[in-house]
C-alpha cells in the first residue's frame, strides 16, 4: 500500500515533474531528490493505481531526457522504458520507490553528464580548430572564438582551461610565437612584419612578448 493520505481527486503534478527534470538537466541530484519528495507528497493523496500511474509517468518523463532513441540504445539497461516499469512493479512501500528512483536519477544524471562532457569537448575542437585556421588575423580574439560556437566568452574560458589545461588566450598565442619563431629561422623578414603576418603588433610588445 502506497496510499498514506486521504484520498483526494486525481490531478498530475506536471509543476514538480518539470522541477525534476530541471534539475536532472543540469545534474543536481539534491535539487532532484528534494523535488521528488514533494512529487510523492503529492501523489500519496491518490489511489494506489494513481500513485502508480503517476510513478510510471514521471520515471518515463525523465528517460525522455535522453532525447533521441540512439541516445536510449546507448544508454544503461536501467534506462529502458521496460526497466523502469518493471523495477516500479516490485516497489511495496514508499522507501522501495525512493530507492528506485534514487537509482534511476543517479544513472540519467550520469548520462546527463557524460553527455555534456562530449559536447563541451566538441566545442573545444571546434575552437582550437579554428584558432590554427586564423590565427594570423590580428582580430581573432577570445570574444571572436566565443561568437563562433555562439556562447559567452567568460564559460568558452572556463570550458577550454578545463579541458586543456591551457588559456584559450594562451593557446593563440602559442599558435602565433610559433609560427613567428619559425618564420624568423626560415626567413629573412624583420621581425616587425613577422609580428604583422602572425597577428600581432610590431614594436615593443612583439619583443617583449616573444622573449617572455
């Protein structure tokens, strides 16, 4: 018996579901949990049918998570739509649900993660793909990276020191001393307009900067 209020006329709680899967989106599985106590504060004043249904609605509102049915193929056997029914079916009492849901939350969250991880390293390869492509423009700057892949400069820092233990600014620099360094062994230019043809100013800040 999972019933444990008066009964009350059906109504699904879609406000705490969608509190739920806010929180699973931005893996926050305190957050999560926290919501799902009041979802079942909710739904204990139903009949033991509709406390079911709506168990069984929700669970599956968050596999929905793994948008596409690839993602679902690829995803843990405790993320199928027939696992989830199936492990709700042998819940007897309300601390069997929380520990099925605390087990099912923690696998999307997982998922959720990874999935972001994959993105975000996406996102780095796309912009150090196209640093080496146009470093030689004196404009390309972290803001001009950060409006090719359409996010704020502040988290394209933040994403690509995470992922390469390096400075986006860092790294264009580099791609630009190297290419200097190369050009005044190889050539006979001055060192000005090898500053110009990397994309750097001449002067003393090319001198200075290369030294350093």
């Amino acid at each position: 018996e999972l019933q444990t209020f008066p009964q009350v006329p059906y109504e699904y709680p879609f406000d705490i579901e969608r509190r739920i899967n806010e929180a699973l989106k931005a893996a926050d599985k305190d957050k999560t949990l926290e919501s799902f106590e009041a979802f079942l504060q909710e739904v204990c004043r139903f009949s033991n049918d509709e406390i079911m249904l709506s168990l069984t609605q929700l669970a599956l509102s968050s596999v929905e998570l793994l948008s596409t049915s690839a993602e679902r193929a690829a995803s843990p056997p405790e993320l199928s739509y027939k696992s989830v029914i199936g492990e709700l079916g042998k819940c007897d009492d309300l601390d069997d649900v929380r520990e099925r849901f605390d087990r099912l939350y923690g696998a999307v969250i997982e998922h959720v993660r990874l999935k972001k991880e994959m993105k975000n390293k996406d996102i780095v390869e796309t912009l150090a793909s196209y640093a080496r492509t146009h470093y030689r423009d004196p404009n390309l700057t972290v803001e001009r990276l950060a409006e090719v892949v359409s996010l704020s400069s502040n988290y394209v820092r933040i994403m690509f020191k995470n992922h390469t233990g390096q400075s986006l600014s860092a790294f264009i620099g580099e791609l630009r001393f190297r290419e200097a360094q190369r050009l005044l062994l190889d050539t006979e230019e001055h060192a000005g307009k090898i500053a110009g043809a990397v994309g750097l100013s001449g002067g003393k800040y090319f001198y200075a900067a290369f030294k350093k």
